[in-house]
C-alpha cells in the first residue's frame, strides 16, 4: 500500500470528528500534526515530533514512523540513517483529531538523536525540589538517563543538529 492510497475523510461537523469513526485529522496552518511517541511496552515517552499529510500516510500504510522535520523542511523515516527505525505497534488520535499517539518498538532501543533512549532525558525541577536546584535565578537540570544507548558521531558523524543551531 503507498502513502497515496491512505486517504482522509474531510471534517463535516464536530460530532463526525469527536463521535464518527471517520479519519479526519486537523493539520495546522503549516500543514502539521503534533506526534506524541512512546515505547510500546513500558509508555516511557520517547519524544514528540510532527507529521505532514504524507508522513502520517506513509506511517499508516508502512506500520513504521515517518514524521516531517521542520528544520529541514522534508520528510523523516525514522531510523533510515541510525538503523533505529520505530515500529508502529498501535496509532492513535485524539478526541478532536489533532494529536497522534504512536506507541512503536524501536529496533536498538533509542530514540534521541543525542543517543540518549528517550529524548526526555533531563528533568526540570519543581516546587521545593526547585527551590534547592536553583542558582543565581538559572535552573539546574536533572539527568535521568545516565548513558547514551549509541555514539551520534558514530551514526550521524560531526554534523551538527540544525534544529538547534
């Protein structure tokens, strides 16, 4: 099955959307959809990313995760460079249709292009916890993953990330 033959339903009413079990997502302005990503078995959430038309097709009719990256301005599979490509257990969307929840199996086990498993690796303290780790009005971030699952020189060589320069 290709991308193309994935169709949407169009979006003819607030009921058809939230009650209907009709395909009907909400791409905004810039053509996106948020993508929530989690491991299938343990719902550690792996990181968030966003999806245009073909990526969302290509992920429904491939059962791997395409996503769009906005830095680059193109198409995403996945693990085509790392090897760490995400397999798509369960899709889901959200109540109103502008959300997808994709619960995958990741082959290597890694998500994070930093090499970390998640790309939520550090935790903003809260609260009390806040009060303490703070210094001179900057936060101190927690670690919650102390290694790497790969080496990004290894995989990606020197180039830098774009999406943070």
């Amino acid at each position: 099955m290709s991308a193309t033959s994935v169709k949407f339903q169009t979006r003819d009413s607030v009921e058809q959307v939230e009650e209907g079990n009709s395909l009907s997502p909400k791409f905004d302005d810039h053509g996106l959809i948020t993508a929530v990503t989690t491991d299938a078995n343990s719902g550690e959430v792996l990181m968030q990313g966003y999806m245009n038309k073909e990526a969302l097709q290509l992920t429904i009719s491939t059962g791997e995760a395409y996503y769009f990256s906005r830095s680059r301005q193109t198409l995403w599979h996945k693990g085509a460079t790392s090897g760490l490509v995400q397999s798509v257990q369960e899709l889901l969307i959200d109540d109103d249709q502008d959300c997808i929840w994709l619960r995958v199996n990741v082959a290597g086990g890694a998500s994070c292009h930093v090499g970390y498993r998640s790309c939520f690796y550090r935790k903003v303290p809260i609260g009390n916890d806040f009060e303490m780790k703070q210094s001179d009005g900057h936060i101190n971030l927690e670690w919650t993953e102390s290694e790497k699952v790969f080496n990004p020189k290894d995989v990606y060589g020197d180039t830098p990330n774009p999406t943070i320069l």
